[in-house]
C-alpha cells in the first residue's frame, strides 16, 4: 500500500484582528485556537467529475472531461491484491494480472505489444497489495482502437501454458536478484516479520516454492472470482464526446458480473512479544534497518493527525529523524518514515541503513526519538510547519486530471469519500496541538513496536543481545 494520497484543499482567508485590554481587566484564557497554514491555490469547484454513475452489472463509473488536450486514459481499479492470495498459492494474483496483456483470444502477446506501439498507446498493470489497477491511455483520435484494445485484455485474456510458464521463470530470476539486494532483502524481511502467517508475509509475485504450485486453473479461478465489474471501480478521463463516451459505457455494460464471495476477515499475523528479528549475510558493509509501528485503517478519523504527526517525525527532511540522526550525528546518509495504512490495519515505517559499527547506536536514537515524540509530544512551531507542508505538497499529487481521477478511486475503494479532497485545506486547519499529541498518545504504542535488522555476521552477538 506505500503510495499516499494527498486531498484537494479550498482557498482559506484569515482576518487579523488586533485588540487591546486594560491592565485591570481580568481575561479568561481562550481556547487553544488552530494554526493556520498559509492558503494554496485551489481547484477543488473545478475538479468533480463530470458524470458519477453505477452501471447495471455492478461497475462504479467516474468520468472527468477534459478537453484541455487531446488524450485519454481508461483506469480500472479490481479490488483483488496479494492479501487475497491463499497461504500456499501466494502470487496467483500477481501472475494473474501479469497474464492479461500476455495474450487474449484476438491478440498474442505480440500483436497486443504492437498495437500499443501502432497507437502510440501505453498499457499499464499495477497488481498490488489490496487492489490491482489496469490502465491504457492515448491520443482521442485512436480511442475507438484504445477501448477495444483495453476491452480484449481485460475480458478475454486467455492464459496460455506457454505464458504462464514463462511469467513464472521471470518471477524466479527476479527473486534471486531480490535476494542479492540487501535493501530489498531488509523490506521482504520486515514484510516476513510483521505479517507472519498471512500472504503479505511472502513477495508478491509469490516464492519458488508458491509459483509450482500455481496452476492455470487457479489462475482462472481467480480471475473470474476477482475480475468482475461489481468488484472493479472505473474512470473514463480525458477529451471524450458524448458518442465515445457512451461506446465506452456500452463496452463495459457487457462485462458480466459473477456474485461475489461473501467478505472475509483478512489474515492477521498471531500475536507475539517478539520485538526484533534478525537476519545476517556476508560480505555487507552496513546494516539495513527497519522499524514498524502497528498504527490504524485508511479511513479512520484520525488519518490526517498522522500524516502530520508522520511529516513531522521521519517522513519531512527536515524531520526529527533526519535532523538527528542524519544531520546532528552522521550515522546514515538517509533515514525516513512513512505511512502505509490499508483497508483493517496500517503501520508507520522507518527505514535506514548505517556503518555496521554504528548499528547498536542507529537503533538506540531511533527508539530514543520515538519515545521522545510519546512523551513531550510536538511543538506548535514543528505542527505550523507541518501543516504548510502538507498543505504545499497536494497541488503536485493532483496536477493531472489522470491523478485526480485515481484519488477519487481510491478514496472509494478505502470507504472514505470525495468529501476528504474538498474539505482538506479546512480539516487541516482546524487541529490544534492537543489534537495531535492525544493522537501520538492514541495511537503510538511502544509495546508493539517491531525491528527488523539485515547485519554482518560479525554483529551477531552485540545484536542477540538487545533482543
């Protein structure tokens, strides 16, 4: 889940009004009043879509007009990811999205290459850890071509032996070069850790191990369990008439929908009091670190206290982290946070790698800043800060219709609704310091934090010590 979504924000005056008091008067103290980021330019009134509708098989539809340019783009959101794979198949969706511009019962995986390149197109398939997006693009003169293209590859693919074996000699390759990456070894390593006994525990494009026991069968079965128009949400942006868009809707009205499997509760790793794991390889002369911090869903309430609280601890560059640990004492040349929360859970991140003579000591200022940040909480002059920054970085998250698009299904996808993006600027404004140090107190849990640590063998001992 670890890209995050930046809301649309309206203009915001402030007025200043000066007022004098006697000496003698007695002034009873105000409430803490909220502090004001400074106003964005906003685009919110112009960014409702043009049309927002349900088609009779299910499928959730938004369209954008823009007719700024002369392109398009087709964006569908199924909402099937990794956390849906079994235990022991882990991967089938990942090989199952892989497969649909791999073949379908018109095109080859060739001619479905070189229809893109003739229409100056450009295909995209995004299988992810909850949802899975598949998007095309192009010029509006060639849109009939495009659709029909985009049409093929995600009703009728096909699943050919011949491709399946080949995606899953390429998901081995990939693994043994992950393997040689200590930084992406540290991430699957922390994945392992935190996510133990559910699909995320694993690499999404699965292990040597899941990839044999993933039949074309189980491929179909996923796809037409998965793959279906009321389980998808679709946006149609770009210059598109009135007679393409209703092609387009026409196109998508003949998708059949499947009923679905009754919701089930996602895997959860047991509940252990296990703090650190380690893992050690030869030869590395510096230490991955990870640290996580099990924190709420996406559409909980207290979603924007943490994207400031994140701004503000590890996730900003001038950050506490990276102020410290970086800056003030030279013991990495990066160290961050981030937020990755989904639809039942979510965790904060650190990330860092450091010499490996200084990983004892990483490890203690990362824990030192945490608890720092538990107990005295932020400042009003870090939360002010924050708020601008927040606040600065959304124009760049939404400067494309294309973007704008993707937000809005998204917001839906995680139950939360395009009434985040027009009151951003304003449920920004409206914290104030109490706000977001009950929200640290809330929801930073020590107890439950969780380190995961990539080392030289020659850190073994000092390391098993402190576990």
């Amino acid at each position: 889940m670890n890209s995050y979504l930046i809301g649309i924000s309206f203009l915001l005056s402030t007025a200043l009004i000066s007022c004098q008091t006697s000496k003698k008067e007695v002034i009873t103290p105000a409430a803490p009043a909220p502090i004001l980021a400074k106003p964005t330019s906003s685009t919110a009134l112009k960014l409702k879509p043009t049309k927002e509708l349900q088609l009779e098989n299910g499928l959730k539809v938004y369209i954008f007009r823009d007719l700024s340019l002369p392109r398009f783009s087709v964006n569908l959101l199924v909402k099937v990811g990794q956390k849906d794979d079994s235990l022991d198949k882990v991967g089938v969706n990942y090989l199952t999205a892989s497969l649909l511009e791999q073949g379908t019962s018109q095109y080859s995986a060739t001619q479905i290459a070189d229809k893109i390149a003739t229409l100056g197109s450009d295909l995209s398939i995004a299988p992810g850890e909850e949802y899975t997006i598949v998007s095309i693009d192009g010029l509006s003169m060639s849109v009939d071509a495009i659709v029909d293209l985009f049409g093929e590859v995600v009703f009728k693919p096909t699943f050919q032996n011949e491709e399946i074996a080949k995606l899953k000699k390429e998901f081995g390759a990939q693994l043994k070069k992950v393997y040689d990456e200590p930084s992406q070894m540290a991430d699957l390593g922390l994945n392992a850790f935190i996510h133990k006994g559910t699909p995320l525990a694993f690499p999404p494009i699965g292990t040597e191990a899941s990839l044999k026991k993933i039949s074309k069968s189980d491929i179909i079965k996923n796809y037409l369990t998965n793959y279906r128009p009321n389980n998808s949400i679709l946006s149609i942006v770009g210059n598109v008439s009135d007679d393409v868009e209703k092609k387009i809707l026409e196109r998508f009205k003949a998708w059949p929908s499947r009923p679905l499997k009754p919701a089930v509760a996602t895997l959860k790793s047991p509940a252990d009091n296990k703090k650190i794991e380690l893992q050690f390889k030869k030869g590395i002369v510096q230490s991955e670190i990870r640290v996580a911090l099990p924190m709420i869903p996406r559409k909980h309430p207290d979603y924007l206290k943490l994207r400031l609280i994140n701004e503000i601890f590890g996730g900003g560059f001038v950050s506490r982290l990276n102020s410290k640990i970086r800056d003030q004492l030279g013991l990495t040349y990066g160290i961050s946070s981030s937020l990755d929360l989904g639809l039942d859970s979510g965790y904060m991140f650190v990330s860092t790698f450091t010499k490996n003579e200084t990983t004892l000591q990483v490890l203690e200022q990362i824990n030192s800043e945490i608890s720092k940040l538990v107990n005295e909480g932020i400042t009003p002059k870090e939360l002010s800060s924050a708020k601008n920054m927040v606040l600065a970085q959304f124009p760049r998250a939404l400067e494309t219709v294309d973007r704008i698009a993707f937000n809005f299904m998204y917001l839906d996808f995680y139950g939360v609704g395009p009434a985040y993006l027009y009151d951003f600027q304003r449920s920004v404004d409206k914290l104030i310091l109490e706000d977001i140090n009950q929200g640290i107190k809330t929801h930073f849990n020590l107890d439950k934090l969780k380190i995961f640590v990539l080392a030289n063998p020659s850190l073994e001992k000092s390391l098993t010590a402190i576990r």
